[in-house]
C-alpha cells in the first residue's frame, strides 16, 4: 500500500514542480528574480522553522556550515532559473533545466570520485545534442535567456552532488532547512544591492510568492522526504523525469506556449538522456540477470 502511495505523491510533487515555471513566468512581470526568490525562500524556510521547533531537532554549527554551502549551489540554481524564465519560455526552461539529472553522474565522477557508468556517459551526449536543437538557432547562437537556465542546470547538478554528500550526516528537515534558510539570505543581501527600488514584492506578485513558499518549496520538501522512503530510486528517477512533460502541458495550456518541432525533439531526447544517464544501468543489469535466469532454468 505505502509504496503506491508513495509513487502517488511523487507524482504530485513532481506536477507541482512542472506548475513553477508558468507561475513564475507570470509573477516576474510585477517583481523582480532577486526579491521573488528571496521572498519565497524566507517563507518556505519560517514554514519549515516551525516545524522543527515542533519537532525540537538541535541545530550544529556544522549543520549551517555544510548547510550553508548546498545551499548557495541551490541559491546558483534557483537564481539564475528565475532570471532566465524572464526571456525563455516555461516549456523550454523546464527541459534545460532538467539537464541537471544528466550532469550529477560526472560531477560525482569529479567530486566524490564515483565512476561515471556508460550509461551516464551515453546520457549526457544524447541530451546534449537535444539542447543543442532546443536552443541554437541557424547561426548557432545561444539565447541570453538559455544561457541563465543552462547556468541553472549547473547550480542544481552542483546541489544533488552536495547534498548526496553531507545529507547523511544531518536531520533531513534541519539540513533542508538549513539550505533553504541560505537561499533568503544570500537573496536577500543580492536583492539589496542590484534590486533596490523594489525591496518588498507588490500585492499582484504575493499569490504566486506564497504559492511557491508554501506548496513548492516547505510542503514539496517535506512529501519529498516522506515519499522516497517507502518507493524505490528507480521509481523515483522516472516519476522526476516527468517534471519537464508537465511544465510543457502546463505551459501549453495556460501561458498558450507552443514550442517548435525542433525544440520538442530537442526536449525528447533531453528527456531520453535523463532516462538513459539514470536507469540505463539498471536496465542492462536486469536483462542479463534475466537472460541467465533463463539459461540456468534451460
């Protein structure tokens, strides 16, 4: 029953995730990257302050030092993302974002010194090649707005590694909240030099502040946690690899956003390198135990 359920609110999460891009699409034309991140991330981060007081988890100042480090990857990430949605289409956003899941295989090959798989190898040239269509036009120039979310990407790619580094030795609610808390600081002091006219968000902007405050970040955080106990990686890896199809749906739907046949093969085999960099593996291992199973039972 818990692992359904389990795979259930992955989806969910992983739906509201596609949701983002079209929600902050439309609020950055009241409010500028840096005061809406930082907003959204002081809210989600009280949000989940209560709960640990709740909870009554101990804070370290080891915590907020390892804490304090994935978070600026994540402060990198959802920055330069925020920034990007302002030129790029949410569709598009979603699939170079999603180019992060390719990245960490090599990233943990270079940091953490974990080797890189053929399959990951084989996913990263496949998505590479898709954004290559996704954003290069005839002249093989590179979007201002694509380039941010291509920086994004890296930011994310740079989290996931961070975090499957240190998370093991903290609280997962303390440690996420210690991450979320470095993103409104770090906003925080980024907005007060490069966004000084507009410190506070305008009424039209805070719907969509809460909405990602709330729902996006401290509630998708914590069903995230709760759900990838109980389900397993390569259940999960799929379920997330649908984050940039809903953003595309979304976009198309709401925002009237309609990509090029070129950039939605562009996205597929993005998507297809996803897939590849993270069950390719798994997949190749699974067929040749099954095919000896069968030898042996022969």
């Amino acid at each position: 029953m818990r692992r359904w359920q389990a795979d259930l609110a992955l989806v969910l999460i992983t739906f509201i995730w596609g949701t983002t891009f079209v929600v902050v699409k439309n609020a950055l034309d009241f409010v500028g990257p840096l005061v809406f991140v930082a907003t959204r991330f002081w809210i989600a981060s009280l949000v989940l302050l209560l709960v640990l007081l709740v909870r009554r988890e101990k804070l370290s100042l080891a915590l907020f030092r390892d804490g304090a480090l994935t978070g600026s990857f994540l402060t990198l990430g959802f920055v330069t993302q925020t920034i990007g949605l302002q030129t790029t289409e949410s569709g598009k956003a979603a699939f170079i974002t999603g180019l992060s899941v390719v990245m960490v295989p090599i990233l943990a090959a270079w940091l953490l010194h974990k080797p890189s798989t053929r399959s990951a190898v084989a996913g990263v040239l496949l998505a590479a090649v898709g954004l290559g269509l996704m954003t290069l036009d005839r002249n093989l120039h590179l979007a201002p707005g694509d380039l941010w979310l291509l920086a994004c990407a890296f930011g994310f790619a740079f989290h996931v590694t961070a975090t499957s580094y240190f998370s093991s030795r903290y609280a997962v609610l303390s440690y996420t909240w210690a991450q979320l808390f470095t993103v409104a600081l770090l906003t925080t002091l980024a907005a007060l030099v490069f966004e000084k006219g507009a410190l506070l968000p305008p009424a039209r902007a805070l719907p969509a502040i809460f909405y990602m405050g709330v729902v996006a970040s401290a509630f998708v955080f914590g069903v995230q946690t709760w759900g990838q106990r109980y389900t397993t990686p390569t259940h999960t890896a799929i379920i997330f690899a649908l984050e940039p199809v809903f953003a595309a749906i979304t976009a198309a739907l709401y925002a009237h956003e309609v990509l090029e046949a070129k950039e939605w093969v562009g996205g597929a085999m993005i998507l297809a390198g996803m897939l590849l960099a993270e069950l390719g593996d798994l997949l190749w291992h699974g067929t040749i135990a099954r095919q000896r199973l069968s030898e042996e039972q022969a």
